[in-house]
C-alpha cells in the first residue's frame, strides 16, 4: 500500500512513493536515501521491504530516486553531492508536511549514508536548501546502512569494480589510470552505463563521512549498521573509527543475510532481517540500541 509522487527540489521534480502509517501513527517518519550506481538497484528490494514493515508498525516513509536516477528529473552526469543533499532535505520537508510529523529519521544507504549525514548537518542550521521556503524538518535519527566512508576510496572502487566487468565480458578497453586521468581533467567517463561525472568526483575525493558526523548536531541520535555473513566475520574495518564520533556506536550485524546489501553482479538481495530489525530497536530506543551496538 503506498502512493507514488512527485515534489520539488531546486526547481526540478523528484519521484517519490509514501508509505503510510498503518494503525497508531508514530511522531517520527523516515526518508529512505538510497546509493549510486547500481548500488541503487542492488537495494531497491530491501528497501521496499523496510519501507513497507516500517509502515506497518507506525513510521511513515519515503522512498524517493535522487536527481538523474530512477524517475527523478535530471541526467546522472550533471548530479552532484550537494544536488542531493538538497534533494534529501526536500524529502524530509515533504514527509513532514503530507504525514505531519514531528521529527524525521533519515536512513541512508552505501553513498546514500554520506548524503543522509551531510543533509542533517544543513537542516540542523535551520536551512531549507530545497527552495521551498519550508520550516526544516527536525531530525530526530541518523541511520546508515553499509555507509561509504572515503569518497576517494569509493570512486576507486566503482572504477575497479566497472573495469572488473568489462574484462570479464570481453570489452576491456582502458585503465583505471585512465578513467580517473580524465575525471581529472573535467571529463565525464562511462560506469555500468552511468555517465560519471567529474563535478560528483571532485566531491567525492574530498568526502569523509567522520568529519560529517563529528559535525552533525549531538541531538540526533546515530547508528551505523554493517553486513557481515557470518556471526565469527569481521566487520568493515573502516567503520570502527566512526565509533569516536560523538554519540555514534558502530553495530556489527551478524547477517541472517547471504551477501552484502550492495554486490557485483545480477544477485540481488529482497530483504535485511537483521538490519531492519537493528534499525526498528534503534528508532524505538536509540540509548538502548548504542549500548546493545557498543
């Protein structure tokens, strides 16, 4: 059950689908923001899924497709960081105002998580970058799943892993060198059929996820959730210094999950068991789901 819906960001129109509360309405919503790439296919199931279990215990939500993806206005070679960090904010405003609720709970996911701590920072200063002229909505709840910590490790990898594809098809043509050489000198490049552009990795060899969240407001709560496929796995190492953050704990899932939310190739995964249920305990008790977490 949900209802599908365009709203503004910036003056372009952005694709969303609400997920309304069923039975008693809670005061928080959530905003889910998905990932890049084909990280965004990879999760579109699972968060379907979230999205309607959450809806069905009281949270409404809102999925949306960033500008240039899905069936959001925009073409992929012109977004940026900040083009989506405004279209967040816009998708908490406009949560806020068709559920009326009080707070709202953003849940990124891969580069979404990047995007979801940056869009608390903004809203936290009281702005209402969508252009709307809208109160900023107060966010109550930081929530990622998988995040990606260095934008210039994550650029890297998507390069590898693009080329890793094409040699396995047959159609290896250049090099990584080459394709961040010319990101470099302002030229887009073809990922998975994605035109990469070179304003998006000029943002991105400059992003940290723990100077974002080091900068987010201590009011909102945070947790970070982490995919491991086996109870003695070990968890992403990257993810243990964001633990210093203030207020953050980093949750290491012991994955009912066969794989990672995001994976090269054509498996794609249809719900999280445990990451959802990690996020439904930290929603309804951030304090207790750090503790459990730490």
């Amino acid at each position: 059950m949900g209802t599908g819906l365009f709203f503004d960001s910036r003056g372009e129109r952005l694709y969303g689908f609400l997920h309304p509360a069923v039975g008693t309405l809670r005061t928080t919503g959530v905003v889910f923001v998905h990932g890049a790439f084909d990280d965004r296919l990879h999760a579109h199931l699972v968060l379907r899924d979230a999205a309607a279990r959450l809806a069905a215990q009281g949270f409404p939500v809102l999925r949306f497709d960033l500008y240039g993806q899905g069936e959001s206005a925009g073409e992929f070679e012109d977004a940026t960081l900040a083009r989506w960090v405004a279209d967040a904010c816009a998708a908490c405003a406009e949560l806020q105002a068709r559920a009326q609720v009080t707070h709202v709970a953003l849940v990124g996911v891969r580069l979404g998580a990047l995007v979801a701590a940056r869009a608390t920072r903004l809203l936290d200063r009281g702005g209402d970058d969508d252009g709307t002229g809208r109160p900023a909505p107060a966010i109550s709840h930081l929530v990622l799943w998988q995040p990606v910590v260095a934008g210039q490790a994550y650029a890297q990898e998507v390069l590898r892993a693009h080329l890793t594809s094409e040699m396995v098809l047959g159609r290896a043509g250049s090099t990584r060198e080459a394709l961040t050489a010319a990101l470099a000198r302002g030229e887009p490049v073809t990922v998975w059929g994605y035109r990469f552009g070179p304003a998006l990795y000029r943002e991105l060899v400059t992003a940290d996820l723990a100077e974002d969240l080091r900068a987010r407001p201590h009011a909102v709560a945070g947790l970070i959730v982490d995919v491991v496929r086996t109870q003695s796995a070990r968890g992403a190492p990257e993810l243990s210094p964001l633990s210093t953050a203030p207020d953050v704990r980093v949750a290491i899932e012991r994955a009912i999950e066969p794989q990672p939310l995001h994976v090269e190739g054509k498996t794609f995964v249809a719900r999280a068991d445990s990451v959802f249920a990690a996020t439904v305990r930290f929603l309804e008790d951030p304090h207790a789901a750090a503790a459990e977490a730490s």
